[in-house]
C-alpha cells in the first residue's frame, strides 16, 4: 500500500517523499483513510511506530482543504494537539511542519518552562494548528490568550502519559471549552486502562480503533540482559560496560532527578560525553541535551522516564537501565527507543537486590525470557534472591538464568508466581509452549539473548472495530 492509495494529497505526497517516506507504517495504514472520512479514532500506539503522521497528515489536509468558519474576524486555532511533555510538543510540532512544507498552514507549539511573551504575541497574530501541553494551555486559557471555540479536530497524543502524568483534570478543562458538535477527536495511547477507554466514552462519538502494537509487548528484535550487581557498585559496572563500546550512543535511564545529574556528572569526570535530561532542567538545557545527543557531541544520555518520554531518537542501539522503573510498564516505554524498525537491540539492566521485585514485575509483564549473567568481577556479594526460585549467582560466567514463566502466551497456564529464575534443569524442561510450539532453545553463547517463547505476536494490527 503507497501513501497515495490511503487518500493523501499531492502536496503532502511530495514532502512525504522528499521526506524518504516510502510506505505507510501499519499504524498510518489503518488511521490515515478512517480520519480523512473524519471518524474519532482510538489508536494503541506508541513512539516509534509513525504515529505522528497518523494523525497529522490526515489533519493538515483537513486544515488545507476546507475553510474555516469565521467569526468576529479573527483568526482562531482550528486544530489541537495535546502532548505530555515538551520535548514530544516539540517534536510534533517539528513533524507537522515537515509534513506541511508545501502548505501555509501557521502553527505554533506551547509549553511551560518557557516565557510567555512569544507565545503571547504568536497567539495574538492567530494560528490554525496548536501542538501544546495541557498546563501552559491552561494558563493561557485563564489570560483569554487563546480561544478553543473553533477546535474542529483534537488529538490526545500519549493520552495514558497524560493521564499517569496528573493532567485528567487539565484535559477536562480543556475539553469543556471545545466545540461539542462537530468534533473530531483522535486519540493515540500505548495503553488503555480503564481510565483512558472512560476518557473515550466521555468525550468521543463512535470512534473506530486501531491497535499496532499489543499491549505491553516490544521489538522481537530486542535481546534483554540483567546483571545482578551489588547496589554500591553500580556505577562502577556501568562505567564498565560504557567503557566497552566507549563510542556506542547509549539511553541510561535513572530513577531520580538527582540520581540522573550525579550519574551524569561521574561519567562525564570518567571520560565518557555525558548530559543529563530530567524534569528540573529548563527547556533549552533539555533541547540542547538531546541536540548533543542526537548529534553525536555526547555519548551517553541519563535520563528519567518523564523526562524521556517521547524522545524520539532513530535505531539507538542500546538502552541501559540503571535503575529499573518501580512500574514494569515504563520498561516499555524505555526500550522502545531500541530495536526500532527491525534493528536489533539491547536492553541492559543492572540489578541489586533492593530492585529484584522490579524485575520479577518486568518479566511477569513482558512474558519474555531474560539473560541473567553476572560481569566478571562485578558478581554480587550478597547474592541475589529473586523471589520463588533458588537465589544465587550465575552459574557460570556468560551462562544463563532466564526468567521465565510457564505455559507462555495466550490461554496458556501461567506459573503460580512467575519470576526470574536460573536455567538450570527445571527451566529448560518447562513444557507448554505458547501457540508457536516449536523447540525451546537451550543455552545461549554469551551476547545472545533469549527470545520469548510463543505467545503473542508482535504489532499485529486488529480490524478497525467500533467503539471500546
Ligand atoms: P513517531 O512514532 O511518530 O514518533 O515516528 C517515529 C519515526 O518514524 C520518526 O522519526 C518519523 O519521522 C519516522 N516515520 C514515520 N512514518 C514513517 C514512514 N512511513 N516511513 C519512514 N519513516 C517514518
């Protein structure tokens, strides 16, 4: 199927192909004609997958298609986009003036952290399209800076991150203020927990869905390794493991604000490029960050999960979890910034005994195996105890204790407390298979890591169906 076939105009054609965008992703597939027919839309979809065309291209040829219905002369937004964070703000916004190169459609993107002076007068002179984050709408909306009352299509981008990051109340705020009738809502969501298919039914009329990427699922082309680690000497193992592949740009995720800048600050004074993103950074240290990244000034980006939520970085080859996330679905968020696109890669984390609980989660979570081995010389004292099954420290060197959970996949019995646990006999005799069936694999050469077993697919997409 061609971007032409899903209905797409030759001016977006053009910028798509000038663009190096040959063919649609599944996600645009799927979305692309159901919003050009202007149905809501409830999206599974996460970073990653091209979800941003998705929605944008089919609203831009909304935007450049049909005339805008005036009142009182001025130039009011005609379309919203809600993000959680600024940097995906950004992003989206970057995207969509790619898409509308050969357009004059007038954008802007806001955000808090910043003044408001610019945005002020941006908004004074009148935009079509709006890309923003739900608190500094607010506040606009509070100065009567900005008037909703000619929204005709709204997006809810990550709407779960939303919901997790505390903005319900904003976004509700917001949705009074727009237009009832006459609305075309979309909404993309890696997950949709009760909380979110509540959000559809209240504000959506029949919208039809699409689901790339099953729940909680990740890139088959991902191999995951843990290596159990004594707490105090964490930061030794990851400078270890950087110094390796000292040139390899590596996503280091910590769990605090402060965590990440003395992470940061350590391998920077060891030798390795380092910045730090986090929640406390101003805007443009947070822009200027992953620039350097991006751009190779810097090796290693520390990062925490708010702060990386949406970062869009192409076919990054390794993501080391410094700290594992308290919630197990924040280590799909992470390693989604691997092994995109079918690129094979790495999930590294590194473990101490505090964090076994985590992973257990994970693993129960992601119904994948893991590659548990210990790094020469950095083995545990205090061996770790990773819940039902026997604690211990690798059998041997580059050997493997993959977690694992029975009966794998759909339908299949799940262990009584599925966890992490080491390949010995008992592991490798474990006999359902998910609906793949097909012979287990035995013990991996090192730098090999286990595939799930069976189970469910990956990014199958489901038939548009009606309402949730
Ligand atoms: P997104 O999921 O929207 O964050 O997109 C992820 C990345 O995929 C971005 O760098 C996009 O520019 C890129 N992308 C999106 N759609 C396509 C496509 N059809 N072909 C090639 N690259 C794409």
């Amino acid at each position: 199927m061609s971007f032409e076939d899903l209905g797409l105009a030759p001016f977006l054609l053009r910028a798509l192909a000038e663009q190096g965008y040959e063919n649609p992703t599944p996600v645009q597939e799927q979305a692309i004609p159901l919003v050009l027919q202007g149905h809501d839309l409830l999206a599974g979809a996460q970073t990653g997958t091209g979800k941003t065309a998705a929605f944008g291209l089919p609203l831009l040829q909304h935007l450049a298609t049909s005339a805008q219905e005036v009142r009182g002369g001025a130039r009011r937004p005609r379309a919203l986009i809600l993000t959680p964070t600024r940097e995906l703000a950004t992003q989206v916004h970057d995207s969509l003036r790619g898409y509308s190169k050969y357009l004059r459609i007038p954008s802007t993107c806001i955000y808090g952290g910043v003044g408001m002076g610019n945005q002020l007068d941006i908004l004074r002179r009148g935009v079509d399209l709006l890309v923003a984050c739900p608190g500094r709408l607010i506040d606009h909306m509070e100065r009567r800076s900005v008037d909703l009352s000619g929204i005709e299509v709204l997006v809810l981008d990550e709407a779960d991150r939303m919901l997790d990051m505390g903005f319900l109340p904003s976004i509700k705020r917001i949705l009074a203020k727009l237009p009832k009738q006459n609305r075309q809502t979309l909404l993309f969501s890696a997950t949709f927990a009760d909380p979110i298919k509540q959000l559809a039914l209240e504000f959506m009329r029949s919208p039809r869905e699409v689901m790339v990427t099953p729940r909680n699922t990740v890139a088959e082309t991902i191999a995951h390794r843990v290596h159990p680690v004594d707490a105090g000497r964490k930061r030794e193992l990851l400078l270890h493991l950087l110094a390796q592949e000292s040139r390899e740009q590596t996503l280091v995720f910590a769990k605090t604000k402060h965590g990440s800048d003395k992470l940061a600050t350590f391998l920077d004074k060891s030798g390795i490029k380092t910045a730090a993103i986090h929640g406390n950074k101003s805007q443009s240290q947070r822009l200027r960050a992953l620039g350097d990244f991006k751009a190779g000034r810097v090796t290693v980006l520390v990062a925490t999960d708010i702060a990386a939520r949406g970062i869009d970085i192409n076919e990054l080859p390794k993501v080391i979890n410094y700290d594992l996330p308290m919630v197990a679905e924040d280590y799909v968020h992470r390693i989604g910034r691997t092994g995109r696109n079918g690129a094979s890669g790495q999930a590294i984390s590194l473990v101490a005994q505090e964090d076994a609980k985590y992973l257990r989660q994970i693993v129960r979570l992601l119904d994948r195996d893991m590659d548990i081995r210990d790094v020469p010389g950095f083995e545990p004292q205090t061996p770790i105890r990773w819940g039902n099954s026997a604690p211990g420290k690798a059998e041997q060197p580059g050997g493997e204790r993959p977690p694992r959970r029975g009966g794998g996949g759909r339908g299949g019995q799940r262990d009584a407390a599925p966890g992490p646990r080491r390949g010995g006999a008992a592991a490798k005799s474990a006999a359902p298979r998910g609906e793949g069936g097909g012979p287990r694999r035995e013990a991996q050469p090192a730098g090999t890591g286990r595939r799930r077993r069976g189970g469910r697919g990956r990014g199958k997409p489901a038939q548009p169906s009606s309402a949730p």
